[in-house]
C-alpha cells in the first residue's frame, strides 16, 4: 500500500494561514503606498538580511522549513526603537510590507532551482512579525508608557525586557499556529503538535529571538553594523543546525538501507519494511505520539525484520503472523539483539523485541508496560503481511477483519480503529 506524501493534501489550516497573511499584506502594502516610508535606507538594509536569510534558509527534523537570519532580521526591524540618535518612524504596515517583499526576493533564486518555498512557513514569517510590530510599535511610539519618566539608561533596561517578552508572546503565537497546521498535516491531536513545537522554542528559536533583541538594541550605538556583527554568530549556529540535520537525515537513510537487508536476501517481500513504517507513523500521530517517540517508532517498524536473518528457511512471503507466537518472539528477540550492538538504539531494541508480545493474555489486565509503538507495529506488521501491496479492496476489508477479531488479546483495540481509519482514507485517496 502506498502512502501518500502528506505535503501535497490541501490543507485547510495552512490554506487559512497563507489567506490571512496575504490579507494583511495586501492591506500593508496599500498603506505603505499612500504613506511612504520616511526612513528607506534602515528599511533597506534589514530588508538585505531579510532576502539574505530567506535564501540560505535550512530544513531541520521533523520536516520544519527556517531561515534564522531573516526571521531575526524581521524582529530586530519589528522591535527596532532608535537607529542611532534617530527615533525611527516605521509603522506596523512598514513591518509587513518589508518583511514580506524581502522574504519574496530571497525565495526567487529557490523558486528557480525548482526548490518551491513553504508558503505556509513564510506565512507564519509574515504573521509573526506583524505581532511583534503590533505589540511593540504602539508601546514605543506611545513614549514607551511606563518607561518614560526614567532616564536613559534605566530606560533601555526596562525596555529590553520588555522587547523579551514580546519575544516569548511572539514565539508561543507562531508556535501555536505552527501547531495547529502539523496538526492537521499529521492528524495529530493539537495539544501533542504544540507540544512539539514549543520543544523547538529551547532551540533555534530562543537564539533568533536573542538576536532580534541584541540588533534592534545595538543599532542605537551601532547603527547598520549591529546586522552583520550579531547575525555572524546566529549564522554560524545556523551551519551547526544544518549539519545536526545532515546527520540525522544521513542515520535515517543508513537505517532505511539496513532495513532492506530482509528483503536482498529474500526474507522479506520488497516494500514491506517501508509499508509498515509508513503505516505505523500514521497511527502513531493519530494517536498522539511525541515526536522523539516517533523517531524511535520509524526506526523500529524499518528493522523490526530483522531477526529473520537467523532463520535456516525463509518464512513464505516473510510473512510472521502466520508462524507461531513463540517463533514470533524468537525473530524477535533476535532482531533486538542486533539493533543492540549499535549502542545507541537501546529503546528501538525494547520495541521490536516487544512486538509479538499480545495486546493483554488471558484472564490477565492489560499489560501497560507494552509501548505502545510496539503494538502499533503489531498491527501494522500483521495488516501488511495479510495485504502487501495489494490494491484489492476485499483483501484490505479481510485483513482489517481479521485483526478485529483478534483485538480480545492479540491487538490494541485502539490501534486497530487507528489503522482501521489509515486505511480507509488511503482507499478514498487511491493510494
């Protein structure tokens, strides 16, 4: 069964996002014709650093498209107060309008090379700067409430922590929108997609903020080179990103050839390690899944195989559910031992050394120490041995059935109506 590429679904949350964004910048660029801009030349530069962090933007893990250096070079302009001796004028609608026609231009060369940008990331962008603008911008121009009875010094004291909370209030609210599109990408519950996307907030989000905040402070004593002499340590930060990135994408990639090893030898049907795999993030999102937990999960369902390298005689088809469940255990058993010489995939071990275990055993509770990825590989492994990558509809009905009936000991009930739900949407899409 193939599965389809969640990227390319119509999103209607991602959808919302970019309409209202296009709005906002709409009605920006309008406002910014009939009031041009006073100060172009401060407009300009961040809008080159802008351009520039939108092309060398990077891909992190879990599929999240960033460009640090033009999201810090938005919130610095967002939050900027003085440049120099110079009080600066930019409005709200300045904000948008510039950040989103400098994040266009630094797309263009992406665009040519057939890399097609995000448009519900550079939405987000957009967004998020012009909440910050609007938190900060009627506080400054105001005389900065509070702060304006204290002298110099004191000022810029308190409003440095006031540029930080902005900061956080800014970043929950990309997060939230963030969530609430991986959400519905990924059929996740919310509360779980949210979760996710605030553990990125201790990453790289925390150091595109500080910088935002160190620029738009310093270019009152600094003036244009505060943009250089701060971006320079978040664009290296931005290298070691990307090459955490490339490290990861090479162990996934490693893990994926390891895991056809059943299928070269003849263990295995050819597709079947990425069939489960496929099969078994989808009801691990549904379900609620963490991300690190989903991680492990992939790995898992590539090798859960694996221990069908020790058998004398290959199994017909490779398929396991239909040997009996002390063998089920022993390739089992056998596939963890060697996921264990890694060293480092212990947890993976526990799961595919788990996988045959039942649901619950006879006139016994449950047993909640299963993971629960191992039972969704259970099932998903079960599911893809009893179809493969047949198209048949009837078979899909059989296989379904067959997992229900079992669902007293054998199966998680829960995992069955999940991938119950996988597979009649993947029937409705023709994948």
């Amino acid at each position: 069964m193939m599965m389809i590429d969640r990227r390319a679904e119509d999103s209607r949350a991602g959808n919302l996002v970019v309409g209202v964004a296009l709005i906002l910048v709409a009605v920006s660029v309008v406002l910014a014709v009939q009031h041009p801009l006073q100060q172009v030349s401060i407009a300009f530069a961040f809008g080159v650093f802008i351009a520039i962090g939108e092309l060398v933007r990077i891909t992190l893990p879990g599929d999240r498209e960033a460009a640090p250096i033009g999201a810090a070079a938005a919130l610095a302009y967002a939050l900027l107060g003085r440049f120099g001796d110079v009080p600066t004028t930019q409005t709200v609608w300045d904000v948008v309008a510039v950040t989103a026609a400098a994040t266009l231009v630094g797309a263009i060369p992406h665009v040519a090379a057939g890399r097609s940008p995000r448009l519900d990331v550079m939405a987000r962008r957009v967004l998020s700067v012009g909440f910050a603008a609007a938190l900060f911008r009627p506080f400054y121009d105001g005389g900065a409430g509070p702060l304006a009875h204290l002298d110099a010094p004191h000022q810029n004291g308190r409003l440095a922590l006031v540029m930080v909370a902005i900061v956080l209030l800014t970043d929950l609210f990309d997060a939230g929108i963030a969530a609430l599109i991986r959400a519905e990408r990924d059929r996740a519950p919310y509360a779980t997609s949210l979760w996710g996307e605030l553990q990125v907030l201790f990453g790289l989000s925390s150091a595109i903020g500080a910088t935002g905040v160190l620029v738009a402070l310093a270019a009152q004593v600094m003036t244009f080179w505060a943009l250089p002499v701060f971006g320079l340590p978040l664009l290296l930060t931005q290298f070691s990103f990307r090459r955490y990135a490339g490290i990861r994408q090479t162990y996934a990639q490693t893990i994926r050839s390891l895991s056809r090893v059943t299928e070269v030898a003849g263990y295995t049907e050819t597709g079947h390690s990425r069939r489960v795999s496929e099969l078994s993030l989808a009801v691990g999102r549904e379900l609620g899944l963490s991300e690190s937990d989903l991680v492990d999960l992939e790995y898992a369902a590539l090798m859960h195989d694996l221990g069908q390298l020790s058998l004398t005689d290959p199994i017909p088809g490779g398929a396991t559910v239909v040997v009996s469940a002390l063998e089920q255990a022993r390739i089992a058993s056998m596939g963890a031992a060697v996921i264990r010489q890694t060293g480092v995939l212990d947890q993976v071990a526990v799961i595919v050394e788990r996988q045959a275990d039942p649901y619950r055993r006879p006139h016994e509770r449950v047993d909640d120490s299963l993971p629960v990825a191992s039972r969704i590989i259970k099932a998903a492994n079960a599911y893809d041995d009893l179809v493969g990558d047949s198209q048949e509809s009837a078979r899909r009905l059989e296989a379904l059935e067959r997992l229900r009936l079992a669902m007293a000991y054998e199966f998680d009930p829960a995992v069955v109506s999940s991938l119950a739900g996988v597979v009649e949407r993947g029937a409705r899409f023709g994948y």
